[in-house]
C-alpha cells in the first residue's frame, strides 16, 4: 500500500470548549517564533561560524579541541559547521530563501568531511547528513519552483554521499550494527583512526539511520546504503526479548548480547521506533509497520502506565526499572499521533505540558511525582514537537497555549544576548554555554508549524516526512527506482496477521464526539501534577520489624549506639580526615536477627545518603542585571553552609561587584571605601571561607563570591560545591556569600573589565529576565536582606555518606558492607579539617549536615520509594550505578 496513504492526514479537529485563539494572535506569535530564530542564527553566524556551534555566553564559536572536552558529548562535533547544516531546510520552511542560498553556497565553500576527527555515527547521520539532504530536497523544490536555486546542480547531494561513505566504514562488524564511532578521514580500522575498539551501542544509534540511508540510495540509485541501513535494523528485531517483544538500551555490536536490559522509550531507544513507523511511510514496506505494531503493543502492556512512560527489565517487563522519566519521551505523543493513539498521547502530553509549567523547562529527568531528577535542560525542542503533531491532529486550540508557553519560557530564561543559552538547573534558572544544533533545526520548525496556515508555507509540508532531527525528506522517494539488490525483509505467512497493521489514522471527530473530552482527559492529569503527593511509605516485608538503631538517628560518639552496632556486627574505624567508616561482618553479629538488622542499617545509611544529597542545600543563583546584560545572563554559583539564607529571602541581594584587596580575603580589606555596600570579588585560597566572609563583612560589604582558583573549573563539569564553615560558630556572618567555579567567575571579571560597573543579583533562583528593578525600589533590594543564621549542627545529625567506596563486592550481607561516614562535631569540639574548606557534592556520595527536612521548591527532589526491607545492597547499588549509567548515556543519545 503506498506510504502516502499512512502519512498524518490529518484527522480533523476536535471543536474546544476553550478559548479559541484569533488569527491576530497566531500571527503576532508566528512572527516571534521568526524573530527568536533570527537571533538564534544571527548570533551564530556572526560570533561563531565556521565552527560548528555557538557559545552564547560568551559569544564565541566552540571548536572542538581548543574548548574543554564535554566527553561523549564532543562526538557530535566534526569542524564541519554543523549549526549551519543542520539548519539548512529551517531556512526555507520560515520562508527565508535568501538567507538559505547564501547559506547553501557557503556550505559548498567552506565544509570539509575528510576532517581527521572522531565523530558519532548516529549524530552525524542524523544532523549532517541528515541535514545536507533536507537541504538537498528544499533546493530542488525551489529550483523547480523557477524562482530560486537556478544554479544548483545537485551539489549537496553529492556532499551526502561523500558522507555516507565516509560513514559506512562503521557497518563493517559481523553483526551488521555500526560502530558508534568513525574517523572520518581513517574510518575505524588502524591506530591512526583512534576508534574502532568500541563493543557497545545503543539501540537508537544502531537503529536511526534507515531514513537517511534510505533517501540517499534512492536520491543516488547506489542501494549500498539503504542497504546496510536495513541490515541493522533486522539485526535490532531479531535481538528482540521474544517473550516481552521489547529491546534493551545498549547492545554488543559483536556478539549481539544485550549489555543493559532496561527498555522505555526515551534516551538510548526513541528513535528506534520512531524511525520503524516513519520508514514504512517514507518507503512503503509493510514490514517496518508489522515490526512497529508489535513493539507498540509491548509499550503500552508494559512501559505505558498512563499518563507515565516508566522503563521496565525486558526479561521482566512487569518489573520496574527505574521511577523517573528522561525528556526525550516527549517526543513519544507526537508518534503515538501519526500512529492514530490519541488518547494516551494526550493524556501523556498533558503530564509533560504540567511539568513544564512547574518547572518552566521540562527537566532532564524528572520523578513519578513529577520533581527534578537531573535538571539541566539543553532547549531539547521533543516537547514542542508533540504539541505540533497534537494541535495538526485534533485542532484544538489548547495546544496552541502550550505552544505560546513555550515561547514565553525560551524569551524569559534562555534568552541571552548572544543566542539563546541551555539550562544548567531549572531550579535556579543558571544557564550553560551551550546552544545545540538541534535548537535551530527542530525548536523553530515545529513552533512556526504550530501557528502558521498554509499561505504561510512555500511548500505542502504534507509531502514530507520529518526526521528525528525534523529535516524534510520527499515523500515521492517512496516511489523513487531502487536497486532490487536490496533485500527485502522475509517473514513467513503465519507472523503476517491483519491484526497488526492499522493502515489509516483515525478520525478523531469520530473517535471523541465529545468537544470536552479531551479536556476531561486532562483535568485529572493537571490536578495530580499540581498536587505534587509525597509517594506513599512502602509496605515492610512482614515479619521484618525495624532494626534497633535507625540510620538517622546514629551517632558516632553515643557509646550506646556504638554498642547496638557491634551486636549488629558493625564495626566502627576513624579515618585520618575526621571521617569514620562502617564495616559489617555478618558472621561476628551476635544472632541472625541481629545480623539481617545490621544488613538494613547499612542499607538505610545508603538510603540516607540518596535521600539528603537530594535535601542538601540547592545551588544558588548569580544573575548580572546591570547593561548590557539586563538580569539575561544567570551564573549556577554553589551555598555556603553559614550568612544569609537566600532561599528566606525574597528579594535576594543586589548589588555593584568590587575585586576586594587583598584578593584573597584572608586579611584585612585594604580598600574598604570600595567594597563597603557593595558585593566583594574574592579568590578561593589561603584561608578558611569564613574568615573571607568576616573580613569583607568588617569592610562593609553587602555580599561575597568566592572565585575558584583552579583554573578550567566549571559547573559544567565538576559536582555542586558547597562552603563549610570553619568549625567555629559562624552565625557572626551575617551577609550571603556564593561559590563559583574558574569559569563562570571568569565570565563575571570579564564583564567587569570591559563595563567597568557590573550589578549582580544574589538570589536562590534566578528572577524574569529583561526585568530591570524601578529605580524606585533598587536602594531597597541592593540592602541586604535580613540575616538568617546557619543553625549549627547537632550532634544527632549525619554528615557524609560517600558510596563510592562502597564496591559491590564489599556490601553483600555474606561480606563486608562499607560506608564512610563524616564524624560529626558539636561547634564546641572544633574537630574541622584544616585542609578542607568544603566537600564538594559528589554524585551520589554526600550527605546534607541537617537530617531535617528542608522547605520543599518546585525543583527538591524527593527520597526514592525503594523499599529498604525489601531489597538487598547489592541491588541498591546496582541501581545507583545504573542512575550514573544512564545519565552518561543520555549524553551520548540526541543532545
């Protein structure tokens, strides 16, 4: 059946009981979504180009290697002006053909492919060659529109193909699968090609190339491609887990084996079953639909838990494997409509849209009760995508308040001089400098689709189909002459069941002849999302009581406490650095029951540590509010565990930054006439960070940031840093004083020696950008506010918890359980390491000094729901690792 036939016809419109916005409206935001883009490709291509992406902070390209490596990340980097490649069909869908055949043809004279670099296979398809035959595609549509591209000769077509040979060095395993990587002037094998010794991918990167392929042998007629494209894809079904007809996340590019067994549908996979739906429409193969279907079915009897996408074990698929989502499910709305579900993509949409009104962004990750997991935010654009497809399929004009959310957000919180700037924290609104790709290609697409009408578009976007990284390939490939060498895909007569093919979307007016249902699918959704319930306490496993000495209430110098671990089994040893460490032997507990209550205080001392390195203190905000910056640049900058709460104040502390002398602090301010009522600039070093506090307090000054002197530090890279007091009683400090690494400080002198006058804005979050305080109220904000001293430590409190010296092998009941525990001291003891001024905040290894817990934000994140009774240490641990695992793994998936 031909693919035209499945395409997102789009299903008519569901009347709204809601507001229905004017064509006055739609177009003001049509043109701010033209605007927004302009800036964005502006400033790329006046502060950045030929590199290929824009540092928007600090207004500069970044090249790879001349910046500090991001890891996995870099992959997507070739030096081949990725930015501008990947915005090519951008250009000509917001109606600037101008701007695209100057761009084409500086394309044509400046990229270089036989760069000896390293880059990702699946980014590289997907952005660049992806975005050199979107390009392709709008150059023939305008060339035979007989007004533009007159001159063109297929040109970047032939730049794609010298890519995807380039490429297909990487395909040559025995399994089929690419090797993640590929140089692109050596290909994968030999020392000179620095790759080729990887053994893992993961299942969307071995899994999203068909459609690129695929358009590139039928735009060339070479089937090599489309070709090994399908080859990868047969292996991926075949790997498939038989019984839950689900695929794990990472896979052995050799042996096939799956290497991690969790399945969802977001970072690792998405795109996987994006692009078996979408290569049945582009190229009309049924089987691409039949294997679509039967994966389809398995998400929504395993992974779909309306209004929830949660990951499961694809052995186990009725077993959960983890309770919080990633942001590149939101995605999965927007194919669940050109699939024709409509009711879970708008039950699902309605959760995404609720999280993103709570957070302004939706986070990297977020909990089943819908608080912030990891919470940076790089401007991913899935979200704004399945709002698109929602709206073109039920027109309902709900969407387009979403879409209009959107926008609001991207101008008030990313939006910096230079671009716009990926968040570092939605909590506190702290940016990062970064400005993906992805951010042109896609964001600005499906925002301008979203309230454009047909005159508005030089081309029917209904004759093309969208790839994962929204450039347009032709529909009429599907017809286009092909190779018969290419294989087709076999499956015997009795797997060919009707009930798997669903070939047409269906009417929604038919579907939902209710106009407020969709709004009654989304009520209760809005209503749970609001309410934010605390997950229920788990059930304990009967017969279990609790154990004598709960983790929180240990102390490490309470003889009493000593003695009931030693009946448990547990040993206690001091540490040179003021730490003591936990050691279980189970055979030297007094009784059996003593020795399963010492393995679940071990396991609740690890809980403990998850749970208050979520309620340690959260990072703190400094946004620069003076000209020309007008509160657009926001600083992620660390706490200190003593002065002004910020997180009590509402106005935060404003005021001019001074360079104290010395610089250092650690003496007395030599030019206290500067710094008194003004914000002093200070470099970490040579004394504790309280007596830097008391000594500009002394000055005068309304406030402290402390400045890291290693050089090349940033928030970027390094876990959150926090500011521990002196082992005195620090509530003398009455003003706030904040952490930043080497290089966001740098940014903040930068700007002081170019303005000379440079105003901050000290606050727990960052406040609307563009807003400038009336003069009126500044002489107000810039006092500071009133100081809240840092209750001091009671003894009854843990301190640190560091898990990463918790090997598995050394934790099982059977074996020594370890944990390292920070000796807690009264002021009094001043028993403070003199060599330590703070303990950075590990990922997954500190714990918060106040046992408490603190006010709930919109950001907190809260204490996992994993019962501690019921499972076993090695199973906690295989979690957290798993938790780091993935996140490193979400770095390597579309960024």
């Amino acid at each position: 059946m031909p693919a035209v036939l499945f395409i997102l016809v789009l299903l008519g419109a569901l009347c709204s009981p809601g507001h229905t916005m004017s064509q006055e409206e739609k177009s003001k935001l049509r043109n701010q979504v033209v605007e927004m883009f302009d800036h964005a490709y502006q400033n790329y291509m006046d502060h950045a180009y030929p590199a290929d992406e824009l540092m928007p902070l600090t207004c500069r390209g970044r090249v790879r290697g001349l910046e500090p490596s991001r890891g996995d990340v870099d992959d997507a980097l070739g030096m081949f002006s990725l930015t501008l490649i990947d915005t090519l069909d951008t250009l000509v869908l917001l109606n600037k053909t101008t701007e695209f055949e100057a761009a084409v043809r500086r394309v044509l004279k400046d990229v270089r492919l036989d760069n000896d670099i390293v880059v990702s296979v699946f980014e590289t398809n997907i952005r660049v060659l992806g975005g050199l035959l979107g390009g392709h595609s709008m150059a023939v549509m305008l060339k035979e529109g007989g007004q533009n591209m007159q001159w063109y000769q297929d040109e970047l077509l032939h730049m794609a193909k010298d890519l995807g040979l380039r490429l297909l060095p990487a395909f040559n395993t025995s399994s089929g699968l690419p090797y993640p990587r590929v140089n692109l002037k050596y290909g994968v094998r030999g020392p000179e090609t620095r790759t080729g010794t990887e053994t893992d991918t993961c299942t969307a990167c071995a899994g999203t190339i068909i459609l690129e392929f695929a358009a590139l042998s039928r735009f060339t007629g070479d089937p090599v491609f489309e070709a090994h494209a399908r080859r990868a894809l047969d292996f991926l079904w075949e790997k498939r887990q038989r019984n839950s007809n689900l695929v794990g996340t990472t896979i052995n590019i050799h042996s096939g084996e799956w290497v991690r067994r969790d399945s969802g549908v977001g970072a690792g996979i998405d795109s996987y079953y994006e692009y078996l739906l979408k290569a049945y429409v582009l190229l009309g193969d049924d089987q691409f639909l039949q294997r679509f279907n039967i994966h389809y079915a398995s998400i929504m009897k395993y992974i779909s838990q309306p209004p929830l996408l949660l990951d499961v074990h694809i052995h186990k698929p009725l077993l959960p494997a983890r309770t919080w989502m990633d942001a590149l499910l939101a995605f999965f709305p927007g194919l669940q409509v050109l699939k024709g579900d409509i009711r879970p993509a708008i039950e699902t949409h309605e959760m995404l849209y609720q999280v993103t009104k709570k957070h302004n962004f939706l986070p990297e990750a977020f909990t089943t009760d819908f608080r912030v997991h990891w919470a940076q935010h790089p401007l991913r654009p899935e979200f704004a995508e399945s709002t698109y497809f929602l709206y073109k399929a039920t027109g309902d004009p709900y969407y387009l308040e979403a879409g209009r959310t959107i926008l609001d957000n991207l101008n008030r919180f990313a939006r910096v001089p230079c671009g716009f700037a990926a968040m570092k924290d939605v909590r506190t609104g702290s940016h990062e400098d970064r400005m993906d790709s992805f951010f042109l290609a896609e964001m600005f697409k499906y925002l301008f689709l979203l309230f454009a009408d047909a005159e508005d578009l030089v081309f029917d976007v209904e004759d093309y189909i969208f790839t994962t990284e929204a450039h347009l390939l032709p529909l009429s490939l599907s017809t286009a002459p092909h190779s018969k060498s290419i294989p087709s895909n076999k499956t015997s007569e009795e797997e060919l069941d009707d009930s798997n093919f669903d070939w047409t979307c269906p009417n929604t007016r038919l579907l939902f002849p209710d106009p407020a249902y969709p709004r009654n699918l989304r009520d209760p959704i809005r209503s749970a999302v609001d309410k934010s319930c605390p997950r229920p306490v788990p059930n304990r496993e009967p017969g279990m009581g609790r154990p004598p000495l709960r983790a929180q209430d240990f102390m490490a110098n309470n003889p009493e406490h000593l003695e009931l671990l030693r009946r448990m089994g547990v040993s206690l040893i001091h540490l040179k650095d003021g730490r003591v460490q936990l050691v279980q032997h189970a055979t030297q507990a007094v009784s059996a029951v003593a020795a399963e209550d010492g393995v679940r205080f071990m396991q609740e001392m690890m809980e403990l540590s998850s749970q208050q390195q979520k309620e340690q203190l959260p990072p703190r905000a400094i946004q620069i509010v003076s000209h020309p910056f007008f509160g657009r640049v926001v600083l992620t900058a660390g706490p200190a565990q003593f002065g002004t709460d910020l997180s009590k104040s509402s106005t935060g502390v404003r005021g001019f930054v001074i360079v104290a002398e010395p610089y250092s602090g650690c003496s007395e301010i030599t030019n206290k006439e500067y710094v008194q009522g003004h914000i002093a600039l200070l470099q970490r070093g040579q004394c504790m960070f309280a007596e830097k506090a008391r000594n500009i307090q002394k000055a005068g000054a309304i406030g402290g940031i402390v400045i890291d002197d290693n050089e090349g530090s940033s928030s970027d890279t390094a876990p959150l840093f926090q500011m521990a007091g002196d082992g005195r009683n620090t509530e003398d400090v009455t003003l706030p004083i904040l952490f930043l690494f080497h290089k966001e400080g740098n940014i903040l002198l930068e700007a002081l020696k170019e303005y000379r006058e440079v105003e901050v804005l000290l606050s727990d979050k960052a406040r609307d950008r563009g807003v400038v305080v009336p003069e009126a109220e500044e002489g107000r904000v810039t006092e500071a506010t009133t100081p809240t001293s840092f209750e001091p430590v009671s003894q009854s409190q843990m301190s640190t918890l560091e898990l990463e010296e918790l090997a598995p092998e050394e934790v099982t009941p059977s074996q020594e359980e370890v944990s390292a525990v920070e000796e807690e001291t009264s002021p009094a003891e001043e028993v403070t390491s003199p060599e330590e001024e703070a303990s950075p905040t590990e990922e997954g290894a500190d714990v918060d000094q106040h046992g408490e817990e603190r006010d709930s934000e919109e950001g907190e994140e809260p204490e996992g729901d994993t019962d501690s009774s019921s499972q076993s240490v090695d199973q906690l641990l295989a979690d957290w690792q798993e938790d780091l695992e993935a996140f490193k793994q979400m770095e390597k998936d579309e960024l």
